[in-house]
C-alpha cells in the first residue's frame, strides 16, 4: 500500500475512535450538576432584585434594552404582556418567570426529565438574558452555552433520577464520546483564542495586564498597591496567565500533564473569583474544564476520599446501578 494512503488510513481511524469510541457519561452529568448549582446560586443571589434588574422601569428600562434585542429573541418586553391577560401584573410576571426558571434548575440538577428542563431553562434565560442587559458579561455567555449543551447533550445519562428510573442508559455510546469531545475542542479553541487575544495587547506583552485590572475600582477587593513594588511577580502572574490559556490545548489532553494542567486553570478560575469577585464567572468556568479534563483523572482520588461513605461515587470503572 501507498505510504501515504497507508498513513491516511491509520489517521482516519484514529480520527473515528476518537469521535465515537464509547466512553462514560459521568463527564457530562457532572457538567450538567455543576452547571445546575451555579446557575442556582447565582438566580438565589439575585431573588432580592428582580424588578430592579428586569423590571420594565428598573436600572435598564425595556424603553433602552427592547431596540437593543433582536425581534427574533423572546424577551420581557413581549412575553410579559402576554402573560398580562390573564390577569398578572408585570411585577408577578417577572417574578413568576424567575420561579419556573429556579424550579427548572432544581429539576436539571436532579436529572429529573432532564432533556425538557435543559430546554425550559435555556429558552427563559435566553428571556432574561436579553431583557437584563446589565448582567451580560462573561458569566452569562458560557452559562447559555452550557445550557445549550446541557439540552441537545445526554447529560441525563448519568447521575440522574432519569437514570435511576429507567428512561435513559447509562451505557457509553458513540453519542456520548462525540458530545464529549465537542465540549472538549469548544474549550481547546476557546482558551488559545482568548489568551491570543490577550497577548496582542501591550498590557501582557509588558506584564502588567493584572496590576491595572486589580487596580480597577470594581475589582478591587484587596489592596494590591503593594504589587507597583514588586513588579517581576507582576510579570509572572500576568505571562502565565497567558501560558495557562494558550498553553490548554497543547498539555491539557496528555496524560502526563492533563491533571497539572486542569488544576493550573481551576487555580487561575479560583484566584479571578478571589481577587476581583467575580464568583460566579470562575464557578461556571471551572466546571467545564472539571466535566470536560477533570472527572475522569480525579474520579480515582474522589473516590478514596468519599470510601468512608460507599455509594456517593461510584467506584472507578464501575457502572451505576439502574433501578
């Protein structure tokens, strides 16, 4: 055979096993918990300001936010005065919406109709989202992304009372495996193209990109003054940060530098929810590259940890029980 076509052939089957070699779904189940608990902290920490933040006379009345939002995209300000005939004012309407999108959270976290609360949830915090545009930032941008997969991926398949009732498999399948290495190479792209990004700026080429982002007004948490007096360590928080991303695709898939690479990048998520309180943001990415890299290196530790408590995770390559 022609070298060549000897060596396209090798890849092609390479390329196959990697898309659809069955593999388990407990990496998606955990990205659909943890997905699940950050979304619900994060509406628990805004029940108190729902009219504020949504309201069509609050910080961003729907006279500003509706000729910013496309026609195509349901929003409060269509939705509400439909909901309005029955009776309800805008203010119950809100907060009604708010109510089905927690309940539709509770129940993803459960698994519980997974695939219909994954939908539920990820059409009304389209609703919110384009209606409340002052809490668009970083958050809710993978938080819809996740929500997505969380609706067209079987993150029901495991860890879930739809596993425990029979109405999913649990088994690996092709459609796992392909699903997960979509999450996989969205984060790979992501993280090279964001750290970049970054590295065009004169801020990090010169090392001070995070003194003058700690510096900021809204991120200043601490007092990171004393950082002017040291300005190498400056430098290696700021180059590394560019390492930790662009390097993710290159080192997070080896098998001897994945785990170092997963924790490098929870440990970057963790010091942003630090230092500039962005808590959520840093829970949300955190999560995807633990369900995406993290599960399946970590289960084994995981597991010893928990050994005094059987049945809180399973054991490494052990299927779960279908009741």
């Amino acid at each position: 055979m022609n070298p060549l076509r000897a060596w396209l052939s090798h890849a092609g089957r390479r390329v196959t096993a990697f898309v659809s070699a069955p593999v388990s779904p407990q990496p998606l189940g955990v990205l659909r918990i943890g997905v699940a608990l950050v979304l619900l902290l994060q509406a628990w920490s805004l029940a108190d300001h729902l009219t504020l933040l949504f309201g069509d006379r609050g910080l961003a009345p729907w006279s500003l936010s509706e000729p910013m939002a496309s026609r195509w995209i349901p929003r409060l300000g269509t939705v509400v005065p439909v909901l309005q005939q029955w009776g309800l004012s805008a203010r119950a309407c809100i907060a009604g919406l708010a109510a089905v999108y927690a309940l539709g959270l509770v129940g993803l976290l459960l698994g519980w109709r997974t695939r219909v609360c994954a939908v539920g949830v990820w059409v009304l915090h389209t609703i919110l989202v384009s209606s409340g545009t002052l809490l668009v930032y970083g958050l809710e941008t993978f938080a819809h992304i996740s929500l997505f997969y969380c609706a067209i991926m079987p993150v029901g398949a495991a860890f879930s009372l739809d596993r425990r009732a029979g109405r999913v498999s649990g088994e690996p399948s092709p459609h796992i495996t392909l699903s997960l290495r979509v999450l996989q190479v969205h984060l790979c792209l992501m993280y090279f193209m964001t750290g970049f990004e970054k590295a065009l700026g004169e801020p990090w080429q010169q090392g001070d990109a995070l003194w003058r982002i700690l510096m900021q007004p809204q991120y200043s948490r601490y007092d990171f003054a004393w950082l002017a007096s040291v300005p190498w360590l400056t430098k290696v928080l700021s180059w590394g940060t560019l390492v930790v991303e662009m390097g993710y695709p290159f080192f997070v898939w080896s098998r001897r530098t994945g785990a170092f690479w997963v924790l490098l990048t929870l440990g970057l998520h963790a010091g942003i929810a630090m230092f500039m309180g962005l808590w959520m943001f840093g829970g949300i990415m955190g999560v995807l590259t633990f369900a995406a890299f993290g599960w399946e290196r970590f289960k084994p530790l995981l597991s010893r940890l928990v050994s005094s408590r059987p049945g809180l995770l399973p054991s490494p390559g052990a299927p779960e029980r279908v009741g």
